[in-house]
C-alpha cells in the first residue's frame, strides 16, 4: 500500500466550501476509463478548483482555461515539485524539469539537442526492431499480458539505445523503474531514485573523457556558461530522460491497445488506411492523456475567485483540459480525422513542454502500424476486470489479450 494518501489539515486560508474529499491518486474507475471517471469533478455545483485534503493538501483544478492557466505560467507556478506531496519528489533535482526559467533553458538546450530529429530518425529503426521482436515472441501463444510483456519493455529498450547501455542491463534497469513507477511504498519509490541516481553515476564514470557518440558521452563531454557540467547535475538530467519516457510512453501503449481492442471497427479503420495512423496516435493522446501535472504556486495570488498562497501545490489532471466540452467537440468521442486545432496538451505548457513528444510519437506509431500488421484481431480476455492506477502518470498494471494464433 502506498502511503501517500494521508490526509492533511486544511489550511485557513482554503474556503471551506471549496475542500472536496477526492484523493487524485485514488478514485473509483470504471473498466480503466480514468477521463471519464474524472469528469465527476465537473457536475453541476461542483467548483472548478478545489482543495484535495489528500497527499499533503493540494488545489486540483478542473477547466481547460484555468489548466491552462497554470501551466502555462512559469512565473506564477514553480516546477520545483513535480509530484505530491513535497516530500515524495525525486532526491536529486531532474534538469531540466525541476528548474523554473530563465535558468532552466540551458539545461532544456542540451535535452534537446539530444532528442532532436536527427537522433530520433536514429531511434527509429530501434524502436521498430524491438516492437517487432516483442510481438513476436508471444504472438504464436494467442495471448498476452499487453502491459506487462510488451508496453513495459518498449520505453526501457528505447532509453538504453539512447544512453548506450548494453542488453544485459535491461532488467536491472526494469527493476529500478519498477520501484520508482509502481512502488509497494513511499520508501520504495524514494530507494528507486537512490539506485537510479547510483546507475547513472556508473555510467558517467565509465563514459567520462571518452569520445563516445551516446547521450551520457555526450553531456559529459558538454559544457554549461564554458564550466563542465557538475556531477549532480548530470545524475539530474539522466535520471530524466530515462523517467520521463517510461511510464508515460506504457501508460498511453496500454490505453491504445484497450481502446482498439474495445472497438473493432475502428481498429480495421486503422489497418485499411495506414494514413490515418498520425492521426490515431494524436487523438488517442489526446482522449486519454495520462499526465497530472504538479505546480507550487511561487506567490500569494487570486485565481479562478480562490486564494493561493505561496507555497500551495497545484494539480492540473491534463486530460481535464482535453476533454472540456468549452474547447473540443464531442470530447469523449475519439475521431481518427479531428482536426489539430485546438490542439491537446498531453505534452504540457509552454515553457516545459515535453522534449520526448517527437520520439513518443514516434514509438506510438510504430506500435500501431507493426502491431495491427501482425496481430489485426484482438480482444481483451473475457472475464477480465480491468484497473487503473492514478499516479504522476495513469497506467493499467495489466492488460491480458487475446486472439486466433493461426
Ligand atoms: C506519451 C509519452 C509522453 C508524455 C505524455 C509526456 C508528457 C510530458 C509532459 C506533460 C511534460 C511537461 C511536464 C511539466 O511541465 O511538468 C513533459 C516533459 C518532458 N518530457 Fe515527456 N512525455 C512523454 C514521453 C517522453 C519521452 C519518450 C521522453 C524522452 C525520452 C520525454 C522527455 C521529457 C523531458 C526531458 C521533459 C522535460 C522538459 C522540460 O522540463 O523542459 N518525454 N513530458
């Protein structure tokens, strides 16, 4: 059992009407649809930012323009935090996420050079050799467990061509992301960032001075303002660009597989037309974006007729904003063909927008043209109760498949 769930006094400044009993980590879901089970935060009467006693006290708010709002404003809310409560956040700051503008750009420079199009267009053949050896190690058996055998494996695979890494460094690597992403504890998780902290100073230790062309080589070769980068900052920045792409990138891989699996007429609307697949992959983003992002507010200030105080942590369940009926039509509705505008923030604001999204997209597609190549029919197996957990990012623990091997 997770522990991060208790609950905190309510501050005096919090108007009681506005406190609500809801635990953003823990809500009743049906059949793994978290969206729509959120969209109970908007009935008739409800506030559109409250107060979550839960996970140390926190305001959640509820409406793509006061989403908006938050995210998009890096002088009002800090990326200090990007988890509740305080206390669960990682060690070892993860640059370029935890650090505000203007400082935070330089660090968001050399991520970006990293993950530019060039070295995604690397990844690419990558990315499809492993989705490709995947399926076919189960797909004789007629089944699988989806989320463990597959959407775990792909961004673990993914993040050690990035980094270099040898193949025997998988499940070490898978046993670290396990703690930190699906923990039994608070204590396990905050052990998870120690021994991925330990994992990225091997590999800086091994790396430093050489002149090899992978990520780690890369920063260590690299400078900052004309000083090297400090030993603890790059730990900072490793440990996020292997985080950042793993639960995010299975969480949307299981809700891909659920939604296709769940409607077998728009699963053949994908393998008749190939072309629709870029389209799949950014409406699916958008109908089941699993990110909530956290913010501290940076100063006392009014929003949405509540007081904040400085200090306050902030909620913003992205999914909130692409599923508000104020911004996109029919929203629960998943149409390959919408149109991009308004567009979906799956990937986040503005200033910490995501610097993954090229090559998330990237594996999201490959998964949806080899797997729809290889396994066209499937379905979940009968009798299943599906779950969700709703953390940083909503994942399914387990997605169990079925279809005709021959
Ligand atoms: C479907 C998959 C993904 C989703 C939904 C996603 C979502 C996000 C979101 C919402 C943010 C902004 C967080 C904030 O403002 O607090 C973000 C930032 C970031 N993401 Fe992703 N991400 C995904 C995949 C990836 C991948 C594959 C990588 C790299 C391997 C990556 C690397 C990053 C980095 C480095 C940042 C920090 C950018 C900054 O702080 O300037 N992400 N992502």
């Amino acid at each position: 059992m997770d522990d991060a769930g208790a609950v905190a006094m309510i501050p005096e400044h919090v108007p009681r009407d506005r406190v609500r009993d809801f635990n953003i980590y823990s809500y009743d879901v049906d059949d793994a649809d978290f969206p729509q089970a959120l969209l109970k935060l908007r009935q008739p009467g409800e506030p559109e930012t409250f107060w979550s006693p839960h996970n140390g006290g926190h305001w959640v708010v509820t409406r793509a323009a006061t989403i908006d709002a938050v995210v998009n404003d890096a002088e009002r809310f800090s990326n200090r935090y990007v988890g509740i409560p305080k206390a669960l956040n990682p060690t070892r700051l993860f640059r370029p996420l935890q650090i505000d503008p203007p400082e935070q750009v330089k660090y968001r420079m050399l991520v970006a050079e990293a993950l530019s199009p060039r070295v995604v267009a690397t990844l690419r053949e990558d990315a499809r050799r492993l989705t490709v050896e995947l399926i076919e190690g189960f797909r004789a058996r007629g089944e699988c467990d989806f989320v463990v055998e597959f959407a775990q494996h792909m961004p673990i695979g993914i993040f050690m061509s990035i980094v270099g890494v040898p193949g025997g460094d998988r499940l070490p690597l898978l046993a670290i992301a396990e703690k930190i992403a699906r923990p039994t504890s608070d204590a396990e998780r905050m052990q998870g960032y120690v021994e991925l902290d330990a994992y990225a100073l091997g590999m800086i230790n091994e790396r430093r001075g050489g002149s090899g062309d992978d990520f780690v080589s890369y920063l260590c070769r690299s400078t900052l303002e004309g000083e090297p980068i400090p030993e603890d900052e790059l730990i900072g920045i490793i440990s996020l660009v292997m985080i950042a792409g793993l639960d995010t990138v299975s969480g949307a891989l299981g809700f891909f597989a659920r939604f296709l699996a769940r409607n077998p007429d728009r699963r053949r609307e994908l393998r008749d037309d190939p072309a629709l697949i870029n389209g799949a992959v950014e409406e699916l983003l958008r109908r089941y974006a699993t990110p909530l992002m956290a913010r501290e507010v940076r100063c006392d200030l009014e929003l949405d007729g509540v007081s904040m105080r400085k200090g306050d942590m902030v909620t913003a369940p992205l999914v909130l904003h692409n599923i508000d009926d104020a911004k996109f039509e029919d929203p629960l509705h998943v149409d390959f063909r919408r149109p991009r505008k308004p567009s979906h923030i799956t990937f986040g604001g503005q200033a910490h927008r995501c610097l993954g999204a090229m090559l998330a997209r990237t594996e999201l597609q490959i998964f949806l043209a080899e797997w729809l190549a290889r396994i066209p029919e499937f379905s979940i197996r009968p009798g299943c109760e599906l779950a969700v957990r709703t953390r940083v990012t909503s994942i399914m623990p387990s997605l169990p498949l079925v279809w005709d091997p021959a």
